[in-house]
C-alpha cells in the first residue's frame, strides 16, 4: 500500500509542473495495472501502519477512482488545450486522486472524516475555477453549505464515539454495542445524516444538480463517478457498530427513499437539460443504493456494492458523452441536442449503449447490482414492490426520453455542420462502457469480493 500512496504523493508536483498531461494519464494507467496484478497475484499489501487498510471493498472502490480520474484527464482535452492553468487543473485532479484514495483506505474514523471532508477542497475549485456559466458561485455555495452543515454532527459523533468506547478504529467498534440510550439514538442520526447528504437521499438532494451542471465534464464525472460513493462507503463502514440502533431507525430512511426514487424519475421525465436529466438519474439510482444498505442484509450489501460501480461507470460516460455535443453545438439544451443521429451517427450507438445500460440492461453490471437489491428491498418490505415498479418503469421511461429526443427527430434549422468525432472520444466510451459490461464476468457466488 505504501508504494501506491507514494506513487500518488509525486504525482501531485508532475502534475502542477509538467507540460505533457499525458505522462500523468499514462502513469496513472501504470498505477491501475499495479492495483490489478498485485490483487490478481495476491501481493496486494493489504496493511499498513498509521491506520490504513485496504480490504475488498476498499480496493473495489480505489480502483474505481483511478480509473475515473484517468478518464477525467483524456476527456478534458479543451481545458488542457488551452491556456487557463492546465497544470494547475492536472494538479487540483492528483490532489484529489491521493484524498479520495486515503478516504478509502482509512480504519481510524477521524482520519477518514478528515479526507472525507478534505475531498471536497479541490472538487470546489474545479467547479469554481472550469466551470462554464457564472451561476458556478452559487453551485459551489450549494455544495459547500449542505456538505459542510451535514458533516458537523458526524465530527460531533466520531468525538462521541471516543469518550464512549476508547477507540476510534472501524473494526475495533465492531464489538461495541450501543442503543441504549437517548443520547445514542443522537449520535445515530449525526453519524448517518452526513453519508445521507452525501449520496444523497431525496429531500436533501438539490445540491447535486447544481453541480453536476455548473461543473465541467472532469467535475461532473469525479462527482457522479466517486463522490457519491463516499457517502455509501461510510453507511458500509458505520453500520456494523450501529446495528442495534438501525435495526429501529432505518425505515424513515428507507421510507423517504422509497418514494424518492419514483418521484426524481418524474422530475427527470420534465427536464430539457440533458446533464440536469443524468444528474436527476444518479439521484434515484443512489436512492436504490440507500435503500439496499439499510436492509442490513448481505444481499442489499452486495447489491449496493455492485449498483455503485455500475452507476460509477455509466453516469460518468453520460456525461461524456452530453460533453461531447455540447463542445459541437454550444448548448446542453434537448431542443437544440435532436436529430443528432443525422449529424453524429456514430456517437449515437454510443448513447444507445450507455443508455440501455442506464436502465439496467443485461449484461451490464447494473442488471446485478439491481436484481440483488431488488431482492434485499422486497425481502425486508412487501410494501416496496409499489415504489419499485413505479421506479423500474420510470427508468425506462426518462432514459428512452433522453435517447429518442437527443437522437430522433428534427434537427435544430441553425445547425449546419458537424464533425463526427475523434478517436480520442470513442476511446474514452470504451473505457466507459466495457468494464461495465465486463465484470459481470466476476458475478459467482460471492461476487464483485465483498
């Protein structure tokens, strides 16, 4: 692990120094290939001092991160391209890089809270400093308000946590057994509203869409990608320790999801923003995630675990691909976005491809994550099976929304030409969409290791 986190320490002055972004990518790709072969191999180091662990769900989602974040950089061509501080960019990503890796390798919860928190620093800046219209203020203020306001009871929790049981290490807690009183009925719900906003739950969800369309293409695929999956990393890793208390408690959340994830789908099926509309779509398929986590079954785990990748991977080539036509047209707006087939006709296997992975079709992994937690929600609750069809349905229906509208019909009269694409791009939703249609290979009966 110590080879991993050094390798990304001197990426970060690469980074703000070095002229040719593609040494970065390039070693960034090395570092994905590490990861791989020394899990296959089982060299993986999986323990190191000063609190910092890897275990199966930990390096699931690290390799997920290395993976967006080389993505990121081949998609943000026009920002490296041009002369408003590429290297700061490059710089602000590798920042990001190392906290979100030291985000998911922490066991000591005050650390991992500190990179929890420290990972919102540079998506800031990146939507603050690339983003494309001037109401990026007001997104970053969003996004800072809810984040920062949420968190402060969590910090009060972990601080909690310490006088209480003398520990602060995730696996040590494990055998604490808490939900006796009053006060630990307050503490589950400042341990947990964090995560919630995080992911985030419906009602506390309207920072998102701001951000995802103020950000630019690296923003919004590092938001949808990783950070979301931050707040369902912590719901895995404090629920063991609050079992007793969730157990009583978890049905306001599941209830407040359950008619979240029908009600986002409508909201989706009225947007004319094509990002707003994906950014809309991460908000129900996290909700389906949240709704898994607390059943408190392995089922739901699993399945939550799955739907997070799956989601990581599509909604980040979704927003690619919006990048993609609105760096030919100037506008993300679906009036302007239609008829693209005749324009784009290349691009538009590429939209079909990822949409129908959206709506979880076979074989993408989406299918797995969703038939688990389909299985853990009705498992739990009967009563579910109304708010998941409508959800199913609806899915359907805002996904083939954005697919025909964007592809079909009459193009825009002011439109008079358009280049069909470069190799660049086509590559990038590869790398996007074949992983997400090729660990489904790994399903067995213990599948994706948790």
């Amino acid at each position: 692990m110590l080879k991993y986190l050094l390798f990304m320490v001197f990426l970060i002055p690469l980074g703000f120094v070095s002229k040719m972004w593609w040494v970065v990518q390039n070693l960034l790709f090395v570092l994905c290939f590490l990861l791989i072969i020394d899990n296959c191999t089982g060299l993986c180091p999986w323990g190191l001092g000063y609190n910092f662990w890897f275990d199966n769900l930990s390096y699931s989602l690290v390799l997920l991160t290395v993976w967006i974040i080389i993505l990121m950089i081949m998609a943000s061509e026009s920002i490296l391209s041009s002369s408003f501080y590429p290297n700061g960019f490059i710089g602000l990503v590798m920042m990001l890089l190392l906290l979100l890796y030291l985000s998911f390798v922490s066991t000591n919860l005050f650390m991992f809270y500190l990179f929890f928190e420290g990972s919102l620093i540079p998506t800031l800046f990146l939507i603050l400093g690339w983003g494309y219209q001037p109401e990026r203020v007001q997104a970053g203020v969003y996004l800072l308000l809810y984040t920062l306001l949420a968190s402060l009871p969590l910090l009060v929790g972990i601080l909690y946590l310490e006088v209480t049981s003398g520990s602060m290490t995730i696996y040590s807690l494990w055998f604490v057994n808490f939900g006796g009183s009053f006060l630990d009925y307050l503490w589950y719900y400042g341990m947990v509203l964090a995560f919630l906003v995080k992911m985030p739950m419906f009602l506390v969800h309207l920072w998102l869409p701001k951000a995802h369309v103020e950000a630019p293409v690296s923003g919004s695929m590092i938001l949808a990608g990783v950070l979301l999956k931050l707040g369902g990393y912590g719901l895995f890793r404090v629920y063991p320790f609050l079992e007793s208390i969730a157990v009583k408690l978890n049905l306001i959340w599941f209830g407040i999801s359950i008619v979240g994830v029908w009600a986002v789908s409508l909201i989706c099926l009225r947007q004319v923003d094509v990002k707003s509309l994906i950014a809309y779509s991460s908000v129900a398929h996290m909700g389906l995630v949240l709704m898994g986590v607390m059943t408190l079954g392995v089922w739901g785990f699993k399945g939550a675990l799955a739907l997070m990748i799956a989601h990581g991977l599509c909604s980040s080539g979704l927003f690619c691909l919006a990048n993609i036509s609105y760096e030919r047209l100037g506008s993300r707006s679906l009036l302007i976005n239609s008829g693209m087939m005749s324009f784009m006709p290349s691009l538009t296997l590429w939209w079909f491809l990822l949409s129908i992975a959206n709506m979880a079709a076979p074989p993408s992994l989406n299918l797995l994550g969703e038939i688990s937690l389909l299985n853990s929600i009705v498992g739990w609750s009967s009563l579910s099976m109304i708010g998941l069809s409508l959800m199913s349905f609806f899915s359907a229906a805002y996904t083939l929304y954005l697919y025909s509208y964007s592809q079909h019909g009459k193009y825009y009269s002011g439109l008079f030409s358009c280049w069909g694409g470069s190799v660049r791009e086509y590559y990038l939703l590869f790398l996007h969409w074949f992983p997400l249609n090729f660990l489904i290979l790994f399903a067995g009966p213990s599948f994706l290791w948790l």
